[in-house]
C-alpha cells in the first residue's frame, strides 16, 4: 500500500501518543472524525498500522542496562536461535546484519548480574557459535 501525506500525518500524530483519541486526530489534522476514522481503520487493515506500544517513562528506562551482543550462528539453526530468543524478555530486537557477525540483538536488564546471565544463556544457545557484547553507557540520540 503506498501511503499518502495524510497517512504520514496520522501515523505521526500516533508515534507522539498511540492512545490519541480520534477526537483529536482529527483536530489536529482539520478533518472530521469520520475521515480521521475511516483512514486509521484504512492503515489498520493494510497492516500499515500494525499495533500499538507502550513508552516507558524515562526513569524505567534509564534504570535499565542495555547491551549490544554481535552474534555468529550456524545457518542451519539460525531459525532455532531466534525461536529461543522470542522467548526471553530481555531480548528487545534482534537485527539480522552483513559482515563478520550474523545478527546483532538488544539486550536489557535492571541490573549487571541479570543482564550477564541472558548474554551467558544466549552464548549458550544451540547454534551460538560465537558472541561478543558491548554495554550500551549512554544514549546520545534516541529520535
């Protein structure tokens, strides 16, 4: 589906709050509530839209430690590895990358110990052949 400016706009208007009322969609873009619901049901059935999340205060989020670990996995069991890892909550995105390393996962935790022991049971997956972990000091950009 290709999306036009007024679909950007509803999408950007939802990226600030995902709870915005229709009300105020519309408001905010000059339309009427029945335009506004009709092309949010529009982006919602395109798959466009495809839920909606939550933002974590900032205190939660700084309270948590973040890690980047480099992962390099055997090609056949790389389905496996991902399977695992959708189940571990402290795995928050796992991107597949080129290079020397085969993907490169998000880890978090509340503390030190908690997030070593998901970098030690993710090393520990079959099919993990090789890990190597940064821990995330701060965040300069987050747009």
């Amino acid at each position: 589906m290709t999306t036009t400016d007024a679909d950007r706009a509803v999408i950007a208007l939802l990226r600030e709050n995902a709870r915005m009322p229709v009300s105020e969609i519309a408001r905010r873009l000059g339309v009427s509530r029945s335009t506004a619901q009709s092309r949010l049901e529009r982006l919602e059935r395109s798959g466009t839209i495809a839920g909606y999340m939550v933002r974590l205060s900032g205190e939660y989020d700084a309270a948590q430690i973040r890690a980047h670990l480099l992962v390099t996995v055997s090609p056949k069991l790389s389905g496996d590895v991902i399977t695992a890892m959708e189940k571990m909550p402290a795995v928050r995105t796992v991107h597949s990358v080129s290079g020397s390393f085969d993907m490169i996962i998000i880890v978090e935790a509340p503390s030190v110990a908690e997030l070593d022991a998901v970098i030690d049971t993710i090393g520990a997956l079959k099919g993990v052949d090789r890990t190597m972990s940064s821990i995330v000091l701060s965040t300069r950009i987050d747009q």
